[in-house]
C-alpha cells in the first residue's frame, strides 16, 4: 500500500474519460490539467502534495450542471476508489477537501497542514477568476455553455449571485500567495462580469 501511488495510470485513465464526457466546457480535462500545474508550482507549500493532486483528479469527477450534490458523489467516488490505496484518515482529509470546493469555504481540519493544503486546492480551483480578461471571458462562457438549459433571466439572476457572494467576501483567497497573484483581478474581473449580466449582455 505504502509503495502503491494515490493516482495511479489506470486511475488517471478513467477519471480522464468522465472529464471528457459530452457537456463539459469548463469542468473538463484541460481543468484539472491547470490545477495540477498550479499544484505542481506551489509544491513546497502544500503539506500533502499527492492528497491535493488526488483531489484534484476527483474533485469535479461528477459533474451535472442540473445536480446539487456533485462535490458529495465526487468525493464518495474518490472514497471508493482510494480504499486499500493509503489510510482511511488521509482519505476522510482527500474527501474533505473535494466537499469543500461546493461552497469554497476552508473546511475546519484539525491538521494544520491539511488545513492549509484544503485551502490552496480551494485557491487553486478559484484561480480562473483572476485571469487575464480575455482567458476569464473564456470560463465565463464556457459555464454558460455547461448551464446552456437554463434561460437567460435566470441565468442572470443565478450567476449574478454567485458572483456577488465573491464579491462581498473580505478576500476571495484564503491565502497570502494566491491573494497576492489573483486578488485584485479577480475583483475587476468579477465587477465587470456583474455589471454585463445586469445590463442584459
């Protein structure tokens, strides 16, 4: 079990085929590509760094843009798939962290570490919004596609909301590094996306 990788090729291969599934615009392979970059360049601040990776590959496993409980059926899915693979405390802390990104809010973990590496993963998974403008337009309207059944004046209301949440939190990041990269884009970013979708664009 010790030797046996979190993440191994075969894993990597069927988790791969889900995030290829018909549908997915955002919540797709190249996703979880770029947060394995990100992981992979802030490595010596992660406590844990193959438990982020891993839930990294789960955290959107599951994704119906209609389903509240994506995040929940992800990180049951990492659950099973992970048994036998490392101890059933490390896998509870993997398993937190994908419920986690529901609300992007830290989950309260007991280990400091594992509390400081559910907050990068967190960060990570938010990075998109502090973007260059043109690659932030590009998430926004891949979301949309992946919403596309839901009509515009919906959208607008839902969305607005979601961004707004944002907006109103005294940092969108948890961390030191990732408030200083992201932050202040992310604010601009978010602002004028709230001022598009109230205008109707």
């Amino acid at each position: 079990m010790a030797n046996e990788p979190l993440i191994d090729t075969a894993l990597k291969d069927r988790l791969s085929e889900l995030y290829r599934a018909p549908g997915r615009y955002y919540h797709d392979l190249a996703h979880v590509e770029a947060l394995l970059s990100l992981a992979a360049e802030y490595r010596a601040l992660l406590a844990d760094p193959e438990a982020v990776e891993a839930a990294i590959w789960f955290h959107d496993a599951i994704y119906d843009s209609r389903a509240k409980d994506n995040e929940a059926r992800s990180a049951e899915m990492a659950r099973e798939n992970l048994a036998g693979r490392t101890g059933a405390a490390r896998i509870e802390r993997i398993a937190a962290m994908i419920e986690a990104t529901a609300t992007h809010q830290a989950p309260d973990l007991a280990d400091a570490g594992a509390k400081r590496d559910a907050a990068l993963l967190l960060d990570m998974d938010l990075s998109i919004l502090g973007a260059a403008p043109a690659a932030f337009d590009a998430y926004e309207n891949a979301v949309r596609r992946e919403y596309g059944w839901v009509d515009d004046t919906s959208w607008r209301t839902g969305r607005g909301a979601v961004l707004r949440n944002f907006l109103a939190r005294p940092h969108i990041f948890h961390t030191q590094a990732f408030r200083q990269r992201f932050e202040a884009q992310a604010r601009v970013n978010i602002e004028r996306s709230v001022k598009a979708l109230e205008s109707g664009r």
